[in-house]
C-alpha cells in the first residue's frame, strides 16, 4: 500500500448518502464474494487432483477416454492450471497478504462482525445469489475476514461524525432487522407426474442435489445442484409458490410438488434456516462508520495494492498493481 493512503487526512461523511449505501449493502457483499463462486470448487478440484503418494505429476495415468482418443491426468491437471490456476494463486496470495496487514495494523476482525456481514448479506438478497451456492461455510466466513481486514485498513484514518451514523441508522433501521431465511435446494419439471416420480426417487434415498443436476429444467440451479441460495418472504425475482414451499418445511425436509408461475411444478428442499435479527445501533455502529468511511476513499482499492508492501510474489512473475 502506497504512503500516500496511509496519510490520508481525516474527513467527515456528507449528510445525505443514504441512495449510495443502500446499493452498497446490496451489492459489496456479493461482490466481496462473486470470484470466490469458482475458487471453492477449483481448490477441491486442484487438491484432489494432486497425485498420490509414489505417482508422478507427470503421469500418463487415463482419466478419461472419448472414441478410444485417452485423456490422461497430466493433460487434465495441465488444463486446470491453464485456466484457474493464475486466479486460484491470485485469490491464496490475496488471503495472505491481508493476514499480513491485519498484524501490522494491528486489525482484530471479530466473529460476531462475521456473523453481523453473513446476516446483513443474506438479507440484502433480491435475487438467486450465486455468490452464496457451493461454498462452505469456511471459506465463506474466510472470506468475508479478509474483506473486513481490507476495509479496516483502508479506513482506519478516516473519521466518520458520530452525527452522521446515528441518523443514517435512524433513516435506515429496516436494513437492520433481517427477515428469516432459508438456504434452499430447487428441482423444476414439466408436469406434476414428473414432480411425483422425482418425489418417489428421493424417498427411495436419492440424493436431492444429484437429482437436480439430472432433471430439474432450471439449468442454472440445476448445475449447482439445485442451490438457489438464501430466500426470504417477497422476495423479488422468485417465485412465490417457491417461497411459499420452503417457509413450510422445517430444515432438512422435502416439500411436496407444486406449481409454478411458468406452468412447470417444483420440489424444494429446505438445506438451513436462519431466524430473522433486529440490530440495535451499538450492534452496526462500527459498520456504517466502516460503510460511510468507504464512500469517502476517492477510489476503489484491491488487496493487490498491498503486494509489494508485503514482498508478495508468485509464479506468474509479472508485478501485480491494484485495480
């Protein structure tokens, strides 16, 4: 990070921010998280592909075949590498790098402020959020760490009047009382007797989300195994008759099939539930002094911007500048 930021002088928030924050707890979060979507997978990928003991990288070991043409395990873990590995490297890099930062500045992170960003977030949703599917709840909450650890350095000289946190809390109390939600697996078909045979299948011990993957005509869930994330009562760009199903299940259970807006049926499976939340102001103080502190940074600034603080390098060579 530049000397410059460090100086940064103290400033005050504007009276009037509220349209801009808005759309900052809508959104920062999920953007906080977008490029980990694939990073989650890619490391279990890259960590189950590593050779066991006694078996070279190199090995002409067959991992697939088409038409008798053999795809072997070096060919594949090449073409990982060619196509996430530079992103995965770049995401460890950027972890640790924050780490670093966090000790320096002497930045505690703590995991009720995780907890406060998981529930602001998942409450912010409008609509399906691939940001939150196929992640864990780990790697989720390490990320959100390293976002906090970024955002508290960046805006440790900012000063913020208290004037200005109480009344954006008092404009904007309804963001802080979160509605229950529900982590919720899909399944779409096109008639009720399909809905009715996919039903059998998972009292036979199917597993719902392979299910998914094989049948439900929602593509974009279906290749997620049916997540579609957290939802909440009225939430845009859902169904209703999706909503309506999983309110009505207790955690773990299947619902019964149901029609839909577009004329198919549908299966839900309600994966977990989080009870609603009221926050009071000493509970999201910090944060909206964190959030109108952002707003006044002139730019927006990535952990690469702290790599050559650190001494950061990596395979690729080249020198990584912020963004």
């Amino acid at each position: 990070m530049s000397s410059t930021r460090n100086r940064r002088p103290s400033i005050s928030a504007t009276p009037n921010q509220t349209p801009l924050l808005q759309r900052r707890l809508k959104t920062k979060p999920a953007l906080t998280v977008i490029a980990v979507l694939l990073l989650g997978n890619i490391l279990w990928l890259i960590a189950w592909l590593i050779p066991n003991k006694g078996q070279e990288i190199g090995s002409d070991e067959q991992v697939a075949a088409i038409d008798g043409e053999v795809i072997t395990r070096q060919e594949w873990m090449i073409a990982m590498e060619e196509r996430y590995g530079k992103e995965t490297l770049q995401n460890l890099v950027n972890e640790s790098v924050m780490e670093k930062a966090a000790k320096k500045y002497k930045i505690k992170v703590t995991d009720q402020e995780i907890d406060l960003e998981l529930a602001l977030m998942r409450s912010a949703q409008d609509k399906f959020d691939t940001a939150m599917q196929n992640l864990s709840a780990e790697q989720l909450r390490q990320k959100i760490r390293s976002q906090l650890i970024l955002d508290k350095v960046l805006t440790k000289d900012v000063v913020i009047k208290e004037d200005s946190i109480e009344k954006y809390y008092e404009e904007n109390q309804s963001l802080y009382n979160t509605k229950t939600s529900y982590r919720t697996n899909f399944i779409e078909v096109d008639s009720k007797k399909a809905a009715e045979e996919a039903l059998k299948e998972l009292k036979n011990s199917s597993d719902f989300s392979v299910l998914a993957r094989e049948i439900s005509l929602d593509s974009a869930s279906a290749s997620l195994g049916g997540d579609i994330g957290f939802l909440t009562e009225k939430q845009e760009n859902v169904d209703p008759a999706i909503i309506k199903a999983a309110k009505a299940l207790k955690a773990k259970e299947v619902s019964k099939a149901f029609k839909l807006n577009n004329g198919h049926y549908g299966i839900v499976q309600v994966q977990e539930i989080v009870e609603g939340q009221s926050f009071t102001y000493e509970d999201v103080k910090e944060h909206i002094e964190r959030e109108l502190a952002l707003d006044q940074l002139p730019q927006s600034v990535t952990p690469e911007a702290f790599w050559s603080e650190f001494k950061a390098t990596w395979y690729y060579g080249e020198e990584k500048k912020d963004k």
